[in-house]
C-alpha cells in the first residue's frame, strides 16, 4: 500500500487500484443495502433470514455493487485500449470509481466511443441483474437483492449520461461539440460549462433535502456537487495550460545549469551546505559527472536524524528512471503528468549531462509571463 491506494489485481493487463477513501463509502454501502435488508424484512416483503443472513446479503450485495462500478469503468479502459489509447490503472475512491487514460482521445469518433462504452455497460448489467431476479423466488433476499443491484446500475448508467463534464454526458457532449465545430478547445470549454451547471444543480438538491426534509443525505449530495465542479474546473485550466505549452520545448522552460551534489555527500552535509543554503527543496544527484538521481527534504526526513552522519546520499536518493531525463528538444506537454506530486522533478540532459531542471514551479512561472 501507498499514498495512491493498494492493488487488488489487473484486468487485462489494466492495473485495479483502491484508496482508503474507498473504505469509507464501501461501509456506507453496505450498511445502505443492510437497512434497506431489514427495512424490507420488517415490512413482510423479505422473509427473515436471521441477524448473520442479511448482514451476509449487505455484503455480498456491497461487493456486487462495486464489481459493477468496475465493469464500468473497465468498458471505458478496453475501448480505449482497443483505439491505441494507454490505460494508467482503474481507481476506485470515495466516488466511485475512475479509469485513468493516459492521454486525450484524438478524434470526436473515439471519444464518444470510449464514453458511451460505460454508461451501455451499467445499463446492460441492470437488465442482466433483472433478469435473475426471475431466477429466485419473491421474498427472498437474493431476489431483493438483484433487484436493487439492477435498479442502481440502470441510475449509475443515466446519471453518468448528464451533460456535464467530466461525467460520461459531459465527455459525450464534448466529442458532438468538437465534431461539429472542429474546435477541441470550444468544445471543452462547453462540456465543462455544462458541468458546472450539473455540479450546482446538485448542491442545491442536496440543500433543500437537508434543510427542508432534515435528511443527511443531503451532504452527500452538496460534497458530490463540490467535487464535480472542481473536477470540471481543473479539467480547463489542464487543457488552457496544455494549449499554452503546445509548441515550448523543454529547454525553453527548464532552470538552466541546477545546482547539482555529488552522491557521495553525507546526509548531514548535505543538509547544511546545500538544503539551509539554498532555497530549493530538490536536487539533481551526480556520479561520474553524469546525473543518476534526485534528492529532496522528502527523502532526508524518512532517514533518522542520527544516521545522517553515515549515509551517503546515492543511498536514499531517487533513482532516475528513463522517462525522468529529456533532452532539451522535449516537448513540456508530454512531461506535465510527470511533474504532479511532490518533489518531482524532470531532468534535461545532453550527452548524459546535466543541463537544466524543470518542476512545476517552471512550469507555472512559463504560465504567468504568458499572461503578461
């Protein structure tokens, strides 16, 4: 397990991935489906199944539930696989879930094809989960169960379709747009417009359930408004930053000749002469004149204190992976997901040498001298 989550497995070659937010919803879940269990049990329309049975149900119902939100989410990932598009992982969260493609789709035809792809996998398993709930007999929790499981997937599959991005109709409103008017931007522009109006239409839903019917599930929807809003925000400035950066190459953008440390230096050392002295909070690693890593405050602080005396920096530095060195004819945009998260850093080399640095920093300061 780490900051982004533990694996559960690979479908397809496609890494499946939980955060710890996951956890909390998933006990939401299954404690939905456990009320709704003995809410209908009460109510003679489940015959009782013992305290263990419906706890058992909610379970296995939870766990369904969320396969589905996975076959979801993997519809979208194997389509775009099939177009030639790379697939990070499937990630479920506090959400839901979300297929992490690598890149932007690059006609209007694969973009709607790859966001149809889920909504139509939801719908089909609600007629799937409906159809065996023929196979059991009224009353018991099976049947109630795939009842509910086909009425949710049908929700999740036209929810989804609702004009706002990043929902699947937001993405689909997008790629009509962009084959209409032939503009990627515009049609951004549009879909995330559409987004925030969805966004907001959900906070006030979730006001005026919480206000005027004292019901808490209110919050969630305000929280799920919030989160989409800042989604369809943050996916304009990612395309307004990739449309200033079209074109600019690394070497335009990079720190010239960084202040390099030679892995050999002691920890100690290197915090006193180079971390108090300089107001960086990351440095190029260099052996044999060539650089091999980068150090930052991150790896200094997962040492102990009275150890710095003896450990060398190429022992806790990170290694440079082929992907982290360009060379100065790179282009930025390719690198910007390399560059989220702390402490990241790409650098720039020529002949295997060290020339210039780029982290976000450089990369925001390129954004406001284009502004001016």
């Amino acid at each position: 397990m780490n900051g982004k989550g533990f694996s559960i497995g690979r479908i397809h070659g496609i890494p499946i991935t939980v955060d710890a937010s996951w956890l909390i919803v998933f006990f939401l879940i299954w404690m939905f489906f456990w009320t709704d269990l003995v809410t209908a049990a009460n109510q003679g329309m489940v015959a009782s199944a013992g305290s263990v049975g419906v706890w058992v149900g909610a379970f296995v119902g939870t766990l369904l539930f969320f396969g589905s939100i996975v076959v979801h989410e993997l519809s979208h990932s194997l389509v775009a696989v099939g177009r030639g598009i790379q697939v990070k992982r499937i990630r479920l969260f506090i959400f839901g879930g979300v297929s992490e493609i690598e890149e932007e789709a690059t006609t209007p035809g694969v973009e709607f094809a790859i966001t149809i792809a889920g909504p139509l996998a939801s719908v089909i398993l609600g007629g799937m989960f409906f159809g065996f709930s023929f196979l059991f007999a009224g009353g018991t929790i099976v049947h109630h169960l795939t009842e509910r499981l086909a009425f949710v997937n049908v929700v999740l599959g036209v929810f989804n379709l609702a004009p706002g991005f990043p929902l699947g109709g937001g993405r689909v409103l997008r790629s009509i747009v962009w084959k209409v008017t032939g503009d990627f931007g515009r049609a951004t522009r549009v879909a995330v417009v559409g987004g925030r109006a969805v966004a907001l239409l959900l906070v006030v839903v979730g006001v005026v359930v919480l206000f005027t019917r004292g019901d808490f599930g209110g919050l969630w929807w305000i929280v799920l408004g919030w989160f989409l809003f800042q989604a369809a925000s943050s996916a304009l400035v990612q395309m307004e930053t990739k449309e200033v950066l079209r074109g600019v190459t690394a070497g335009q953008i990079m720190t010239p000749t960084p202040i390099a440390v030679d892995g050999d230096l002691l920890l100690q050392d290197l915090f006193d002469d180079f971390f108090m002295q300089h107001n960086y909070s990351c440095f190029p690693v260099v052996e044999g004149g060539r650089v091999r890593g980068l150090i930052s405050l991150r790896q200094l602080h997962e040492v102990d204190r009275r150890q710095w005396g003896s450990v060398r920096t190429s022992d806790v530095m990170r290694r440079l992976e082929p992907e982290d060195a360009v060379s100065s004819e790179t282009d930025v945009e390719t690198l910007l997901p390399r560059l989220v998260g702390e402490g990241r850093r790409v650098v720039v080399v020529r002949d295997g040498r060290l020339v210039g640095i780029i982290s976000s920093s450089d990369v925001a300061r390129w954004m406001q001298r284009h502004k001016l």
